[in-house]
C-alpha cells in the first residue's frame, strides 16, 4: 500500500523500480521474495547502481504466524541490508513501526495503559516495548540497521510509521485521530528520508495530529518534516 502511495510522486525526482511478491508486475515492478537473498542481489544488479532503498516489504500483520514473520521481516530484513552493502547502496529508508513501543499502549482489553502509567508522549528515546511478533521483528530490523551502519555505514532512516488508510480516512477509528499519518504527509517524510544530513536515525511518523501520543519534534528537527495534516481537520485535507 505505502509504495503505490509514494511511486508516483517519487518519479518526480527519481528514477524508481519496485519488487513484491505478488503482482501486478511489470518492467519497473520485479517478482521477488526478499527471503532469498540470491533473488534480491540479481534484481539489484539488473537495474544498475541504485542510490536509495525504500525498504517497506514485509508481513504487516499483527495476527501472522511467526514462521511468516521469520521469513519476511527478519530474514528478509538482514537480506536487504546485505544486499545494500554488497551493491554499494548509500542509504535505506527503512519502514518501521509503532508497534515496536505498541505496549505502552498496553494489551487487549486494557488498551489504555501508558494514558495512566506512562509518560504522555513516547519519544525515540524510550525502551522499545513490542506488542507483539511483529513489533519484535520491526525492532529487530532497527537493530539491524545501527549494525550495518557502524559497521559497514550504510546510512538509515527507520521510520515508525503511524497509521495510513488506503482511502486516507482517519475517522473509521478513534486511535486514528491521534495516530494518522496522511498520504501527502507520508510522501514528504519519505523525500525528507532520502535527503536528510542524517547517518542514522529512529523516527516516529504522523500527521500533525491533535493530542498525539509519539513525539515527533526530532522528526520536525533533523529530518526537517514539517506535516499538514490533522485528523481533527482531515476533510479539509483532501
């Protein structure tokens, strides 16, 4: 969903090409299983020296079997690192998540735990708190991205991204109103991704949202993100 949303603005300024495990595909779009290291590298060297790699391919679900989990977002999370350091790319943008610090949220049914018990805001510089398989492997995955950054200084931007609808509507669910983050939003923290003076660095994500919880004034600063949007206002926004 998140890389149909920012192709097209993206060819703007660059020359971009896609890979899924599924189709439509097409000569910019390639088959592939990041789980398959040999796979990636071919595609890479096909498509010549590349710069950038927008890292968004993975099991999104919070409900997916941890077998799934294993093969896409940690396998296959190491490999696009791999790759990067093989064929020389300079930096990833690497699609994080929320739910790497989704417990301060707390657990079904006490969804309002970190509102009495923690801190208002959650910033980048909390303890990680997953809320589940898929928010370990998203931390896994910024972990791996420090490594390969001091190790081999391959830059990254981890972006914990917020939550963006396919049809742009914040108000189907009340968390969204704190929680969204816009298409246009989206697209400008990528392009800020890609050019931010930045080596390294964890961010959260989101529109400029009334009484968000996610701190994102290192967001603001270093990436020099500057949101739009506010669910508050959001049919003003489209």
């Amino acid at each position: 969903m998140i890389g149909g949303i920012i192709s097209k603005p993206l060819k703007n300024f660059y020359e971009v090409y896609g890979i899924d495990i599924r189709g439509p595909f097409s000569d910019g779009i390639f088959p592939i299983d990041i789980s398959k290291y040999n796979q990636l590298v071919k595609v890479i060297e096909k498509i010549g020296p590349i710069q950038f790699i927008v890292h968004l391919a993975g099991e999104s679900s919070l409900t997916a079997t941890w077998e799934a989990i294993l093969r896409s977002n940690i396998i296959g999370t190491r490999n696009v690192y791999e790759a990067a350091r093989a064929m020389k790319v300079r930096r990833v943008v690497f699609a994080s998540s929320n739910h790497v610090t989704g417990a301060y949220e707390g657990f079904e049914p006490d969804t309002r735990r970190f509102l009495k018990n923690e801190p208002s805001k959650i910033s980048v510089l909390n303890p990680i708190r997953p809320d589940s398989d898929y928010g370990v492997s998203k931390a896994f995955g910024e972990a791996v991205a420090r490594y390969y950054y001091d190790r081999w200084g391959i830059e990254s931007i981890c972006l914990r991204i917020g939550s963006v609808r396919p049809d742009d509507d914040p108000t189907s669910n009340p968390r969204f109103a704190k929680t969204w983050l816009s298409h246009r939003d989206l697209v400008e923290l990528i392009e800020k991704s890609l050019t931010a003076s930045v080596g390294f660095g964890i961010y959260y994500g989101i529109s400029n949202n009334q009484g968000a919880f996610w701190d994102i004034s290192n967001t603001r600063l270093e990436l020099g993100f500057n949101p739009l949007d506010d669910a508050a206002r959001s049919g003003n926004a489209r």
